[in-house]
C-alpha cells in the first residue's frame, strides 16, 4: 500500500506552489513572443473582444506543452536552491535520507506532466491549432479599420491611394484631398482632386460612400492608335460627387476544411496513417517513373520498332562513330538535328524536374508528419529531463528566490533550444536521419542530468568555484603562504633543543637530496616518462619540515613564529610524472605537443623545488640561531 508520510507532502507543497507561479510566467513570456510574430495581423483591424480572446485562449493552449519544460527546469530549481540555503536539504541528510529519495514524489509528479504535455500535444493542440490557424487566416483575410491618416497616402482600400492634407476629428470632414483611382489599371488610372469630401461606411460594412466637394477628375483613355505620343484624357470638374467604393470590413471566418491534411491538426493516429498512405503513393508513383523511364525516355533509338531494337542489341557493333555520321549531314539537316537533340532534352529535363518536384514535395510532406510524430514523445520527455537537472542543480548552487535559479534555467533553455532548433532544422531539410534531429537535445540533456544528480547525490562540489580555482593554481604552480600567529593557549612549549637538532637533520636531508639530484640541470626527456613513483625523500622532508612547524607554532617567542612563516608549502608530486599510471605516462610523453609542455612543467618545478630547500636550509640557520638566543637568555 502506498503510504504518503508528511516530507512527501512538505517537498510536494513546495514544488507545486513555485511550479504553478513559473508556469503562468513561462506561458506569459512565450504568448508575448508567440503576438510578437503576428501583431501586424491583429492591429489596425478593428477585430471584436469575443475574436481576440477566443484567438489568445487558442494559443495559449497550443504554447502549454512548450512552456512546461522550461518551468519544471525552473520550479525544481528553485525548490531545492530554498531547501539548501535554508538548511532543509541539510537536515534530511543528517537524518539519513538520501537525495533520491527526496527527489522520489517530485519525480511521480514530474511524470504526471509529462503524461499532461502528452495529452495537450496529442489531442487538445491538434484542435487548438486547427481553431488557431483559422482565426490567424481570417484575422490576415479581414480589411483593416478605415482610418485615413493626415498627410501621408493611405493604401488599405485595395486598388486607390488616398491622400488628405487634413481632417475635422469631430466632424469626419476631409480637406484638400487627392485620389489615385487604380481599379481599372495602372494605364488608365484615375486621379481626383477635390476641396474637401468625407467617407461613411455602408450598414452591412461591405461598401464606402464618398462624397467629394468642389474637384477635378483626370482619366487617360485608351488609345485607338498604337502611338504613345499621343494618349487623349478626359477631365471633369465637379461641384459635387458621389462614388460607391468595395471595402469589406466585416470579419468572415474561412472554412476550417483547409487545415484537414495540416500535419498540426493531427494525432499520432492519424499521423502514422497519413505517413504510411503518402508513402504508399510515394512508392507508387516512383515505381511508375521507373516503368516510363525504361520503356520510353532511355529507349536506344527513339522511333524503332520492337524488331529493329532487337536487332540492334545483337549486333556485333561496338561503338558507332556518332561526330562522323554528323559531319556527313547538310547544314540544314545538321541544324535540324541540334534543334531537335535541343528540344528533346528540354523536354526530357522539364519532364523530369516536374516529376522531382512532385516527390520532392511529397517528401517533405512526409518528414513534417514523422517530426510532429517524434516531436509530441520527445517535447513530453523533456520535462523528465529538466528536472533531473534542476533538481540536482538547486542542491548543489543552494540559492533559492529568483536569482541565481532564473539565471541558470535561462542559460539552460538557451543551449536546450539551440540544440532542439538546430536538430530540427537538419531533419526538415534531410540532413540528419529524421529521429537525430528530433531527439539530439534530450540524447545532450539526459547524461547532463545523469551527472548532475550523481554529483548532488554524493554532495560533490562540481559547481564550486573555489574548487577550480584552487586546481587552476596548482596546474600552474601558485601557492598560499604560511600565517601562523601567537596562540592565545599554549598546553605546552616546545623543546627548542631538540627542535634544534630536528631542524639541523632536517638541514642535512635537504642537502643530501640537492647534491644527488641535480634539479637544476634539465631532466633527460625520454628517462623521464618512465618512473611514475612516488618520491618518498621529498615527502619524507616534507613530513619532517612539517612537524617541526606544528612543534615550533606553541613558541612564545614572536620573531620564531615570524621566521616559521617563512618556510615555503611544497609540492612533493609536481617534479615527477603526471599520473600514477605508466601507460598514460608514455602516452603523453610520445604525444609531442603535450610531452613537451608537461616536459618544461617538470623541469620548471625541478627548479622551484631546488629554491624550496635552498629556503628551507636558510630559514633553518635562522631559527637555530634564534633558539640559541632563547636558550642562552634562559
């Protein structure tokens, strides 16, 4: 039986509250960019309340599966960033309880959404669309709101320009206006010029009334002749005129039938059906190409009879001389014969081409309805995905709100979008094999998540930066120094002569080990990759140098913890080979370019070591020269 305890509910709680807030955000920022797109189509046409909130409803319900994603990514991120800079996740831990199993409810829910997604995409968008794309193909249909602007031409009322100089807002009165009447034609336009005029739309808002004042009418007539020197024209001049203009303002809703074959209206039924019907016909109209292009356009000789082509086949000709036999023609017949080859072959390529096209066209037909197929698993899948990423994320940033999360969950989409449009545009044009295209995000995404909630769940320090800027340093060879100072309790004080003879053995090893080695001098290439052992004189030194240290901290005496600070920190591996492993050694040593870099990094920390106990030898005399002193004032 499934039990639910109380931290399910508390960590669902939480991740519901902040899911359902970044949702609502998500899907605004994604409709903003969806009008954005199609705002020229909306604005200016006087379109009805009821006819743009059932056109915002439509796309919003189609942009659900595409904001989903990104606020899982979101929500998960900043659920668990709360959890951990609020100690939570700490907590649970403590208590025994692995990230996984906090991850455990979140995960049940996160497949509810996905299941959700699916849904929207399989059934509720494929009607969403099919209203959508009606009312964008209407909205774009319908003739925008009649209002004439002062001082520019006006060009919405298909076939005349119309220009006003200027107009009486309060009683619609257009003054100094000029017409550009081309309805019958560029050639034969009609030009009117009155003083003033105004424009009324009819009742049924499918014609405009124009009453002009006080004007002139220009009209080119056609010619009888064929001379364009000389075009007659009529002109009339009006104390008053009025013309009957086609302007449909109403909104008419097209016929909803032309979206049937869109690969947007269809479910992953109907989609397999049409993909296998289109390539049945595909398969069909190939094998047709096949039957005529043997049997008509690569027939040897073009006219033969049967028999003759038979013939022809069992001769015992080899080749046929065809520039001799041309050479034997007329000019005429020569000419006849390349005006013929000519128009052979263009209608042969025109032939063909049209053919190409056709099932090029059909191609791609096809490959729009096996992306849309893969596209509802792989977009519903993705949700999965980002939260293996945002959660594992928020645990190892732990910083919750709207900072950092929103920063990351942006860079995040970013490349996910980038990598998903890219796929999709290499499977549109039949670059990549089709299921590439459509599912390289998630192959991308998944191992990140996969790492990433391996590194939460072993509470790794990935995302740290310190962590790398601390191997930085060591790569290239920068240390901290010593700051030792007075303790404020000291149990017990050292034993300066003994440390006096500790720090002249310790003089002795470094000598010993400076002489033997040579370090100054540069290390022989190839002897250098083969001994991957640990140097135990070094470490031993170091061991030793390090004691003393911890020995001489208890010391009172301000200028002897002054002087220990002196002592260089060592590095007892960055003289030898790279790795522990041998075989990695002799590969990088037979990799030039590489082989030689950690070559001259070698021998540079050769170098640095020989300085280290050259300081270690003299802050070695110093102290004993001090401990001398202390001695002898006690």
């Amino acid at each position: 039986m499934l039990r639910i305890k109380k931290l399910d509910i508390f960590i669902i709680r939480s991740f519901i509250l902040l899911f359902l807030g970044t949702f609502f955000i998500c899907l605004f920022i994604f409709m903003m960019q969806f009008l954005w797109r199609y705002v020229d189509d909306l604005v200016g046409k006087g379109l009805a309340i009821s006819v743009l909130s059932e056109f915002f409803f439509y796309a919003t319900l189609t942009l659900v599966p595409t904001a989903l994603p990104l606020a899982v990514l979101l929500a998960s991120l900043m659920t668990f960033g709360n959890f951990g800079e609020r100690y939570e996740l700490l907590a649970i831990k403590a208590a025994g309880i692995s990230l996984m199993r906090v991850m455990r409810p979140l995960m049940i829910f996160t497949v509810l959404i996905c299941c959700t997604s699916f849904y929207f995409q399989n059934v509720i968008a494929p009607k969403a669309q099919v209203k959508l794309w009606t009312l964008l193909i209407s909205m774009k249909q319908k003739s925008p709101e009649l209002e004439i602007p002062e001082g520019v031409f006006y060009d919405e009322i298909e076939g005349y320009n119309l220009y006003v100089k200027h107009k009486n807002k309060d009683t619609g009165v257009l003054y100094n206006i000029m017409i550009y009447n081309f309805s019958d034609g560029f050639d034969n336009a009609h030009i009117i010029v009155a003083d003033s005029g105004k424009l009324e739309m009819t009742a049924d808002k499918k014609h405009l009334n124009l009453h002009l004042y006080s004007g002139e009418m220009f009209e080119n007539l056609k010619s009888q002749s064929g001379s364009v020197e000389n075009v007659p024209y009529r002109r009339e001049s009006f104390r008053e005129k009025h013309s009957i203009i086609e302007f449909n303002a109403n909104f008419n809703m097209v016929d909803e039938s032309f979206m049937n074959n869109q690969y947007q209206s269809k479910n992953m039924i109907q989609l397999q059906s049409s993909v296998d019907s289109m390539t049945h016909i595909v398969d069909s109209i190939g094998h047709t190409f096949y039957k005529e292009a043997k049997t008509s356009t690569y027939r040897p000789v073009a006219g033969l009879t049967k028999e003759d082509t038979l013939k022809i086949r069992k001769s015992k000709l080899t080749a046929i001389n065809t520039d001799k036999i041309f050479n034997n023609y007329s000019l005429s017949d020569k000419q006849r014969v390349i005006a013929s080859a000519l128009s052979n072959s263009q209608n042969i390529g025109n032939d063909w081409k049209f053919k190409s096209l056709n099932t090029a066209e059909t191609d791609e037909r096809i490959r729009k309805h096996e992306m849309e197929w893969h596209k509802k698993i792989a977009l519903s899948f993705s949700c999965l995905i980002f939260f293996f990423i945002g959660a594992p994320l928020g645990g190892i940033i732990r910083k919750g709100g709207l900072g950092m999360p929103v920063v990351v969950s942006v860079l995040i989409f970013i490349i996910y979008y980038i990598i998903d449009t890219t796929g999709y545009k290499m499977a549109r044009d039949a670059k990549w094999i089709l299921w590439t295209g459509m599912w390289i995000s998630s192959f991308i995404l998944a191992p990140v998540g996969i790492f990433f909630t391996y590194k939460s769940n072993n509470d790794s320090v990935v995302l740290n930066a310190d962590t790398y800027i601390n191997w930085i340093r060591k790569v290239i060879g920068i240390r901290d120094t010593r700051h030792l100072s007075k303790k404020e309790v000291i149990i017990q004080d050292p034993d300066y002569e003994e440390e006096s003879e500790n720090l002249n053995l310790l003089y002795n090893e470094c000598e010993e080990y400076v002489s033997k080695n040579r370090l100054k001098r540069a290390p022989n290439y190839f002897t250098t990759w083969k001994n991957n052992e640990k140097d135990e004189e070094v470490i031993a030194i170091n061991e030793h140098l390090e004691r003393i240290i911890e020995d001489l901290a208890n010391s009172k005496d301000a200028k002897i913890l002054g002087t220990l600070n002196n002592f260089p920190i060592m590095s007892v591996h960055a003289h030898r080979c790279p790795f522990n492993i041998q075989a990695l050694n002799t590969a990088t040593g037979v990799l030039l370019p590489i082989g030689i870099i950690y070559y001259f990094r070698i021998w540079a920390f050769r170098i640095r070591l020989y300085k280290d106990l050259k300081l270690i030898n003299k802050v070695s005399r110093d102290l004993q020269d001090m401990i001398r002193k202390q001695l002898a004032n006690n």
